[in-house]
C-alpha cells in the first residue's frame, strides 16, 4: 500500500469513528483525543488530518448537505410522498443529524455565513415544502410537529435498526 492510501484510509477510519461517536456522544461531547482512541492513533495524528475539529464535522455533513440540496430541489405528487422521502433522508443521515442537533437552537440567531445560517436555510425550506406558501395555524403546528419527530425520532433511536425507524416515522409523520 503506498502511503497516499495509507493517508486516505486513516482519514477513512477517523471519519468512521468521528461520525460514530458523535452520533453516539454528541460533537460537544467528543474530542479528539476519543476520536483517536476508537481508531488506535494519538491525538496528534488526528490532528494531523482533521484540525481544528470542525474541519472534520464538515467533511461528515458535506455528503448530507448535497443530498439536502437534491431533496429540495425535487419535485413531488403530494406531501405525502415529499414526508417519504423527507424520512428517507433523516433516517439515512442520522448520524449527521445528531450532530447538527446542537447548532439547531442557535440556528434563529445565527450570524450570516455561520454553520448555523446554513441549518436555519435548510430547515426553513423544508418546513415551508411541508406547509405550502402561506400555512393555516394547523398545517403550521403539523410542519413543525413533523420536523420535531423526526429530528429526536432519529438522534433518540441510533441503536434501532435503519429500516425499523424508516417504517415507524414514516408512519408517524404522514398522520400528523
């Protein structure tokens, strides 16, 4: 093995890790140093590849956001079919999801070119994907009632099986 794959498979098992506990932990609750331990390296060496911490929660949302863009960029029959693939989504991103978890209550007050402006951005389309142009009072509780299920749905049930959350929150979003 050459040392540039060498260099990618280390990056590969941080990511691996990093996106494992985070998902488990929390960001503010992991660092580098666990990090390191879960992939056998010192911290140094995680550093090396992912420093400031940050560098490496962009590199695990990157894919999630891509997906976020062609979700919102789709078009769907009915709601109904947009809740489906909205759960699709979640459940495949939970890990990320969890980790964006702790930026969504700063999202409203989030400066301009923040991670937080970015969440806020994307949680505001996708509620208003949900509730149409301009909400009843109703469609406004569902929207939000929707959002909030699956966001903790996901970050509460990590040790659940993929498709045992997939079935249970699509069935629960589509009655709200």
């Amino acid at each position: 093995m050459t040392t540039l794959e060498q260099g990618h498979d280390t990056r590969t098992r941080i990511l691996a890790a990093a996106r494992k506990l985070f998902a488990e932990r929390g960001y503010a609750a992991t660092s580098l140093a666990d990090i390191a331990a879960a992939v056998g390296l010192t911290k140094t060496a995680v550093a090396y590849h992912f420093h400031p911490k940050d560098r490496l929660a962009a590199e695990l949302i990157a894919p999630c956001a891509d997906d976020m863009l062609d979700l919102l960029g789709a078009e769907f029959a009915d709601r109904a079919a947009f809740v489906t693939a909205l759960v699709e989504f979640t459940v495949r991103h939970r890990a990320v999801t969890r980790l964006v978890m702790e930026d969504l209550g700063g999202a409203d007050e989030a400066p301009p070119g923040s991670p937080g402006e970015a969440i806020r951005t994307f949680r505001d389309e996708i509620f208003a994907k949900l509730v149409g142009a301009e909400p009843s009072e109703q469609a406004r509780l569902r929207g939000w009632a929707v959002l909030g299920a699956l966001q903790w749905g996901v970050v509460h049930t990590m040790d659940l099986p993929e498709e045992t959350v997939r079935a249970t929150l699509t069935t629960a979003a589509l009655a709200i």
